[in-house]
C-alpha cells in the first residue's frame, strides 16, 4: 500500500512535543528542537488518528490523519500557528482517515502483515 509522507517541521523558537493522541492516551513521538522535522507516514483507508503538538501547553496544536492526506507539510510557528502546505492532486486521495507509519505502529505494538 502507498504511503503519503507528510512533514511536521517546528519553525518556531522552542522544542515541540510531538505526540499521538489515541482514545485520550498521549504517545510521545518525537521532540523537536528549531528547525528540526519529523516525518510522518501514512497509509490511505486505515484508522484514523489525531496528533498533538505542544508549544505552550495551554494552547496546544491538534491536527489529524485528514489534515496529513491532504498537507505535504505542516509547520508550526510562534504562537502556536500553523501552516499547511497543500498536496499537490497527483497525492491526494478520497478516504477519510489514516494510520501512522511503520515507527508508530512499532511503538504502539503493532506488526505489520498481509
């Protein structure tokens, strides 16, 4: 199956908690200091998820598997802003939801088969 890559890129000038929030349970993905990135996989048709980002904990940055479907890049600036830089059409796809990657999965104990 083809997986969409999407990149979460912390333009702002504080370290970024990147987690994954599944069912009100927080999964750290990764930290992310200025100008660092993450990138995220996903697969079209699977489960959809919802992912977090903390820059001021008051205020935090949610976006979701939809959001990665149609964003090659997401950026996070000061102030809790983001950016979402669109897909080009060649990459977008019609499904409503999404899964993580293979690094993802591994950390939340899935395997992946046929």
């Amino acid at each position: 199956m083809t997986q969409l890559e999407t990149k979460v890129i912390n333009e702002s000038s504080s370290e970024v908690t990147l987690q994954l929030n599944n069912a009100g349970a927080y999964l750290d993905i990764e930290k992310l200091k200025k100008g660092q990135y993450y990138l995220i996989k996903t697969e079209p048709n699977a489960t959809y998820r919802e992912y977090w980002v903390g820059v001021v904990k008051d205020s935090p940055i949610t976006f979701t598997s939809d959001d990665c479907i149609g964003s090659k890049e997401i950026k996070i600036n000061e102030g809790n802003v983001v950016k979402m830089i669109p897909r080009g059409d060649e990459h977008t796809s019609s499904a409503s939801s999404q899964s993580l990657g293979a690094k993802i999965l591994g950390l939340l104990g899935f395997k992946s088969g046929s």
